[in-house]
C-alpha cells in the first residue's frame, strides 16, 4: 500500500522520517530505479541494521541518526530543498518490543526505561512512575492510554512505590493487572497492563509533540504532487493527522461563528484517502502487530 500511493517510481527524492529497520526503505528503492531515500530514525541501533540491510543500494540512500522533528535540518545537511514524498511509520519498532533492555514491553522483564534514543534528553520511564503524583500519572494514563481505570492504576502505582522503588517492566505489570477487578481482568482482551505501557511511552518520547512539529513543517518542504503517507498505531496520533490533513486541504480555517473569512489560509494539501487504509486478512496473518495501524495519504498541491 505504501508503494502504492507514494508511487516512487515517478519520484525522484523520498523521506522516510521513521526508518526503522529499513523495511519501507528497502521496497521502494527495489521499486524504482532512480529514486533516492533519505531515512531519518533515532534508534541507533535500527540504523546500524538499516544500514546494513540496504547496502545493496549505496549510493541511492542516505542516513541519519535524529529524531523525525529535526528533518528540515538533515534535507539541508544533504543539500536537498524539496523532496518529493514522505513516509512516517509511527509508534514503536518490533526490534524495540523484542528486546528486553530497552523496557518498552511487559511480555519481557526489563529496567523501566522505554526510550527510543537516549541523546534526545528524554526521561526514562522509571523517573515518571516513581515521582510523579497520584494526579499527574492518573491524567497520563488516561489521555495517553485512555484507559477508564486510570485512578485505580494510579494510585496502584502510588501505593506500591511507598513500600519500594519500581523498577522493572514485569514489577509495573503486575501492579497494574492487579488493579483491575478480577472480572474485567477476565474478560480483557488485550494485557491490563497494555494502555498503560502505552500512555508512558507516548509521554517518555513526546511522541504527539514531535508529530504536530513535523507536520506543521512538512508541507513546506513537499514539491507539488509529492505525497505524505502517515501510518499511525493509535487513536490520538490518527486524529491529529486527520485533523491536520482536514486543515491543510481546505481553502478557509477560520471558526464556524465567522460570517466574513480572514484567515488568509491557502490550501496545501489534497487528501487521497477518504478514510483510512487498514490490514486486510491476509496482512493481519502475516503480521498481527499491523491490526490498529491505520494509512492516511495527502498530495501536496501548488
């Protein structure tokens, strides 16, 4: 689908803001021949196996440790202005859940930490569960993780770390399955402990804020006809792109209430995708993590 609608063989320079362990990069550049990828990711371990699994293609891709806010800056230190199209692969990586060290899962027993790169700053886990207040965790559980049990797992949370530091992924699990009543606990589809894992790592790596910067950068940096692809994994994330998308595709913002337009906005997008691309069966097969994400695609008018 991706190469779908970026169709890369009519393009001559595509970012790929989240690289990952190269996978998008690697079809699109088998896609097309003359077509060029700057990939962009902060995990410096995913870049070292990126790296690794495009040599193939030197020469036709360039790398860079940051993180996808910082884009702008990497196009300049390339020596391209423009691109023409754009890939984001959001939330966490398969690489980051599978290893245990890196703390983003309950499935393995881990030091809390949950960071995707360790040189942007970001605190990790740990600090947020054992010093933030009964008010501060309930209000992230339940923005980020909206979860309807956020009070019970906060003051879980608060209860727990009285007696002893919380240190470990399995340790913040427990916590938090037992927080639940044994019922719901029962009936759960998913871990209880799955949107609180959630809402911590949105928070650890201001994962929104880093969106809404990207994008209100993005479409000056689209030559006309390049197109935006998003993959988002949660509600939040799918929301502000739709709303963004809503935004830059229209001729007026300003409020309802406004008899006389004066907001002086000029379209820059065209959507392409009316509602969102979702896994078919056979994808869900292949890959059950791709069950939530969901494709939005624009095209950059002008």
């Amino acid at each position: 689908q991706v190469i779908k609608w970026l169709e890369p063989e009519k393009k001559k320079r595509l970012l790929d803001a989240t690289l990952g362990l190269g996978g998008h990069t690697l079809a699109i550049l088998r896609s097309s021949p003359g077509v060029q990828v700057l990939g962009i990711d902060q995990d410096e371990e995913a870049l070292r196996l990126a790296e690794q699994r495009l040599a193939e293609y030197e020469g036709r891709f360039f790398l860079a440790l940051s993180s996808y806010r910082d884009f702008d800056r990497i196009l300049k230190e390339v020596g391209w202005d423009k691109v023409d199209g754009a890939l984001l692969d959001l939330g966490v990586s398969s690489m980051q859940l599978d290893i245990p060290e890196r703390g983003f899962s309950f499935l393995h027993d881990g030091p809390l930490d949950m960071r995707m790169s360790k040189k942007e700053g970001f605190i990790p886990a740990r600090n947020i569960v054992n010093n933030y207040s009964f008010s501060q965790l309930k209000e992230i559980i339940a923005r980020y993780g909206q979860d309807p049990l956020a009070g019970r797992i906060a003051r879980a949370i608060v209860e727990a770390r009285a007696k002893q530091k919380i240190e470990t992924t399995l340790e913040l699990a427990e916590i938090v399955k037992n927080a639940y009543p044994p019922r719901m606990r029962f009936k759960a589809k998913k871990h209880p402990a799955t949107r609180t894992f959630q809402a911590l790592r949105i928070v650890v790596n201001q994962e929104l804020d880093v969106l809404e910067e990207f994008l209100n950068k993005i479409v000056h940096y689209l030559n006309p006809g390049a197109r935006l692809a998003i993959i988002s994994f949660h509600s939040l994330e799918d929301r502000i792109v739709k709303l963004f998308f809503k935004r830059e595709s229209s001729e007026c913002i300003c409020p309802p209430q406004k008899v006389i337009c004066d907001c002086n906005h000029e379209k820059t997008l065209h959507i392409l995708t009316k509602k969102p691309i979702i896994p078919d069966e056979e994808e869900l097969t292949r890959n059950s993590r791709s069950r939530s994400a969901k494709l939005r695609v624009a095209e950059r008018v002008g």
